[in-house]
C-alpha cells in the first residue's frame, strides 16, 4: 500500500517538502517587510485639548501630559516634545517617514501662552558654521620645488 503512495507522489515526503517550501516563501517575505522603530513621544491632539491657554501652569502641564525629554535652553523658556517614526528596510539607510514636534511657550508667570505643533514638512535643512579659520591659498608642489631650487647658490656647492 506504500508504494502505490510513493508512486503516485502523494506521500509524507511530498507534505514535508511544500510545509519547507511555504516556511522559505514566508522568511523570504518578512525579510522583506519594513521595521518601524518610534522614538520620543509627543502628545495627541486630544491630550493637549486638556491644556488651556492662560491657566495651565507647569506643574499642571506636566500632570495632564507629563515632562517633556527637551527643554528649552534658557531657564524659563518653552518646553518640546518630540517624536520620530523611522523605518528600517532591509540593507538601506533608515528613513524619517514622520516627526512631530509640540512646543509648549510659557509666560513670565509660568502660564501657558501658546502651544504649537510642527511636522515633517515643517523642518528646515540647518547648515552649521564649521568655524575653520582659513589659513589662505597653498602653494602648489611646484612653486614648492622653485623655492626649494632657488634657495641654492653657488657657495653651497663649494663647501
């Protein structure tokens, strides 16, 4: 009765090779499937419903929607939240697809005057200033060796 199956190719064997052949189908597509990776935290819209302007303080900030990561750089200026979503596909460099920025601006009461939020397509591109002082043009090779050549007379041969 078990040659007539093997015969046939409708045995264990045949099973076991399409249940290896569709795990090597389902690796092949998740090694293709993005890796989203989410970094900080900014709050929802509906979380910053909580906060009005003019009557929030810190401290109540910070109870309605927690502590930002950032702060300002001065002592007493506004506080930032910001998230970014990074996607990760295979050997490629990761790519920012999503970046959300809430600044929140206190007054000299320590009161809420303003709450903003920026996106991706509101970020500008930075150039820094390197600070390199520039020592001025260099000399070529060549007008090093003339130099070079023209610091020879003829008493230095002598000796």
């Amino acid at each position: 009765m078990s040659e007539g199956n093997t015969q046939t190719g409708k045995g264990p064997g045949r099973a076991w090779r399409l249940g290896a052949l569709a795990m090597i189908v389902a690796g092949a597509l998740a090694a293709c499937s993005p890796i989203m990776r989410f970094h900080g935290y900014a709050p929802t819209d509906t979380d910053l419903a909580q906060i009005q302007i003019g009557q929030d303080t810190r401290e109540t900030v910070a109870q309605k929607i927690g502590r930002p990561g950032i702060g300002g750089v001065m002592e007493g200026s506004g506080w930032f939240y910001v998230q970014s979503d990074w996607e990760h596909r295979n050997w490629r460099a990761p790519e920012e697809i999503d970046r959300q920025v809430v600044a929140i601006s206190f007054d000299q009461r320590d009161r809420v005057s303003n709450v903003e939020r920026f996106g991706l397509e509101d970020g500008e591109v930075v150039a820094l200033s390197r600070r390199v002082t520039d020592t001025g043009p260099r000399p070529s090779v060549l007008s090093q060796v003339w130099r070079v050549l023209g610091q020879f007379t003829a008493s230095s041969f002598a000796n």
